[in-house]
C-alpha cells in the first residue's frame, strides 16, 4: 500500500504555505480549498494517488480529473492541495507522512489545515490548534479565532498535528463550527475570513455566504416538509384506530 505525489508541471516557490482541505464535518475543508483555488485562480500542477483511494474521477467543466488534486499560485506563494472524497483511515497515517514529506521537499514554511468541529456556543467561532507556542501566540493575537486546549482532531488533520508537534514543524488547524448533516458553506466561509486576515491574502468571501443563506432556506423547508409530512402520518395512523406501531408489517 502507498500514497504517491504526481508533480505533473513541477514549480518553484520561495517558502510557501501550504494549505490542506480535506473532506470532514459539513465538508468544510473541500469547500474551503476548491474556493480558494477558484478565487485566486490557482494553477494545477499534480495529484494524488494510492491504492487505498476509492477508484473515481472528479467532472468538472466537462472535464475528468483526480479527486486529491496540488494547486499552487505564485503571486500568493501559496500550495493547496485538497480532496474530493473522505480520506480511509487506513490511508490517513501514510498520506500525512507523505503531505510532510512534499512539504519539507517544497521548503514549505507552514502547513495549515482547513475543516469543521462540531462544537456548539451561542455565537459560531472558528478554534485553532498550533503545533509551536509561537505559532499559538500568533493566533492570540490575531483576536479571530478560540484556542482548544483539551480535546482531539482525528483524520489526516489529526496526524497532520501530531506529526508536527513531534517533528516541531509549523502546523496550525483552522476550524469552524460546522453542520452534521448537510454541506456547511457558512462555516466554509467564516474558515476562509480567518484564513485571509492570517495570510493576508486578498479574495471575498460573498459567494460562499450567499450559498449558505440559500441551503439555509432549503433545509429550513425540507425540515418544515418533514415535519408537515409526519404529522399528517400520525393523523393517519391514528384514523386507522392505533399508533404507527400498530399499523402492520404493510407499512413497516
């Protein structure tokens, strides 16, 4: 079994970031990177493959492509690479081996990993993790984000930290509370504000919010439905003299 880097147009950068995304909670990490390459027209320069991988290929513009794709963009000195399908666990340890590895042949000066957690507060936020002190100073001070100090991060991200707070390589994890249940553009994008005041980096954010409003919409009315739909199911049930329970093996 192995993970393998396909540089197909090798390029040069002078200590870039390299930001990783990941799907995970609400998909926040996929969403995220595919933005970022879309709003800084990032080039594709390779892939990634491995055996462990679900056999598929990505469509997009009438176009197949790898789904763990390498973008990079020379004006923002910035490496993204990102996924379109969930990592295996069996894959997870290799592949952040073989992120580090790519990282450390690009003299890249900090990895950061973008995704969702399911933590609940009044107000969403956006929590960092760091794998030096320097680097959690720099997030203090940033005033954007809530520091975790108990807890854990599991997936690639997850080994991704690990790693490098063993190796004392500078590695950060941006995330945004996010949705369970459905794709979360909103957390997406409060990820993303983080992400650009951290790197000064210059995009805007307003198509991710504007998704966010209408899946809101959506998913308030298929919640609406549903419940609609259940209570006329009760009703029925109870026109039929019993409970849902007892309504026999044709409706079970």
């Amino acid at each position: 079994m192995s993970v393998d880097f396909h540089v197909t147009k090798p390029f040069r950068l002078r200590e870039p970031v390299l930001v990783e995304g990941f799907p995970g909670l609400g998909l926040v990490g996929t969403i995220s990177a595919s933005y970022l390459v879309e709003k800084l027209k990032m080039e594709f320069v390779g892939y990634v493959t491995s055996d462990m991988f679900p056999p598929l290929a990505s469509i997009h513009d009438y176009k197949p492509h790898y789904p763990a794709r390498i973008y990079v963009s020379k004006r923002n000195n910035l490496v993204v690479l990102l996924s379109e399908f969930i990592v295996p666990v069996g894959a997870c340890y290799e592949l952040a081996q073989r992120v580090h590895e790519f990282a450390r042949e690009h003299k890249v000066r900090q990895i950061i990993s973008l995704g969702g957690i399911h933590l609940r507060s009044e107000e969403p936020k956006v929590y960092g993790i760091a794998t030096q002190s320097g680097l959690l100073d720099a997030l203090v001070k940033s005033g954007k984000v809530s520091l975790i100090k108990e807890g854990a991060t599991t997936g690639v991200t997850g080994v991704l930290l690990a790693q490098g707070a063993v190796e004392n390589f500078p590695v950060v994890s941006f995330l945004a509370q996010a949705h369970e249940e459905y794709m979360d553009p909103k957390a997406s994008a409060m990820v993303l504000e983080v992400l650009k005041t951290y790197l000064k980096l210059d995009f805007e954010t307003r198509t991710l919010e504007a998704e966010a409003a209408e899946i809101e919409s959506k998913m308030k009315d298929l919640l609406a439905r549903a419940k609609q739909a259940n209570t006329q199911y009760k009703k029925a049930a109870a026109d039929l003299g019993g409970g849902p329970n007892n309504l026999g093996p044709m409706y079970g």
